[in-house]
C-alpha cells in the first residue's frame, strides 16, 4: 500500500511516501517533488495550480492512503488559517482515505521507539515521516 505521510507548514504541503507491506514492512520512496506549495489562497487560478499539482502527484506515486500531521486549532503553537484550508482541500478533493495524527501521538511514539530515518530523508520530511510511521506502527 502507497501511503502519503503530509506536515502542513505555512503554504507549503511537505510530502513523504512509503510503500507498506501487510509485515509491518516500510520502505521509503524518494521523491523528486518533495513539496508543493500553495502560492496565493486568495486567488482562485492558484488554488486551481494547487489542487492540479496534488492531485497529479497523488494520482502518479498511486497513493492509497493519506496521513496529516494535525496543527493545533488554539493557543502558542497552533496552526495557520492557510494550512486549514489546504487540510479541508486534501479531504474532501480526493477519493483518498485520509487520517490524521496529532503532534503528541507523534511526540509519544518518537520517546517509546528507536528508528533510523533514511538516507535520504530530507530534515525538513521528518515530521510528515514520523506521522507515517506512528499511525503504522503504535
């Protein structure tokens, strides 16, 4: 199963991708796009360019299965209208199963499991990496 890992960060939609096998086997795919941003939310020809670019990327990496890093709705750390608006596209656009995880499960996981990122995991994809593997492995 292709399963996209996503972290929402300003306008940007961080992506990983990891085939999943039904042994609990996870292997990393390196990607050649490994962000998509949304330019402008305001202007409608780019939210179009937005949802156009995931929607390809989605369709041609064969992803079956989506996880979002949740954002925080109130208080220090919570997230950007933007990335709300980019979470509520994602859902409902596309015929994908989505789920989400919040920055605790993945902060709990992280304490209780020992992992090697890959090679070629860029520092930025760590997140979107992690949300993979607590909702998979937790």
């Amino acid at each position: 199963m292709r399963i996209c890992g996503i972290e929402l960060k300003s306008n940007y939609t961080i992506l990983t991708l990891v085939d999943y096998s039904s042994d609990d086997i996870i292997d990393y795919i390196d990607l050649k796009i490994k962000k998509i941003t949304l330019e402008d939310d305001e202007n409608t020809n780019s939210i179009k360019k937005y949802l156009e670019e995931i929607n390809t990327f989605f369709s041609d990496m064969k992803v079956e299965k989506i996880i979002i890093k949740k954002r925080s709705k109130k208080g220090t750390f919570s997230g950007g209208a933007l990335t709300f608006k980019m979470e509520a596209l994602i859902q409902t656009l596309f015929d994908i199963e989505v789920s989400l995880i919040s920055s605790q499960s993945i902060s709990s996981f992280e304490k209780k499991n020992e992992f090697v990122f890959p090679d070629k995991l860029k520092k930025y994809q760590e997140q979107s990496y992690l949300a993979i593997l607590s909702k998979l492995l937790n």
